[in-house]
C-alpha cells in the first residue's frame, strides 16, 4: 500500500461523490421527488454527499499536487 494509491482512491471517491450529488440536483430540478419526504431525503444525500466530498478534498489538498486541476475537471 502507498500514499499513491490511497491518493488515487481518495480521486476516485471525490469524482463518484460529485457526479451522484450532480445526479441527484439535477432530478431535483425536474421535480423529481414524489412528495415532501422523498424531497427532504434527497436533499439529506445531497448534504452527506457534499459533507463527505469536502472532507476528501481537504485530505487530497493534504497529500496531492494536482489537487486543484483534479477538483476543478
């Protein structure tokens, strides 16, 4: 195991995070939700996706050079 790997796992995550979290904006924006609590659920993964995307952001500015050229694609 080397810090590589886990860089490019931590990438990996960041990426399948965002775009889910895009996914779910998006049905949003289509009046996706069923009713209110379908609505708060998706907001609520919504919230725990950006949460968990942001701590991997902070560990990847930790440890990446690219990190800003990685996020910003």
């Amino acid at each position: 195991y080397s810090l590589m790997d886990g860089v490019d796992f931590a990438k990996y995550m960041y990426k399948l995070l965002r775009e889910r979290e895009q996914d779910i904006a998006s049905a949003l924006g289509m009046d996706a939700a069923k009713d209110w609590e379908h609505y708060k659920l998706m907001v609520g993964e919504i919230r725990g996706l950006t949460y968990a995307r942001e701590e991997l952001k902070a560990l990847l500015e930790k440890h990446a050079d690219d990190v800003e050229d990685f996020i910003s694609s």
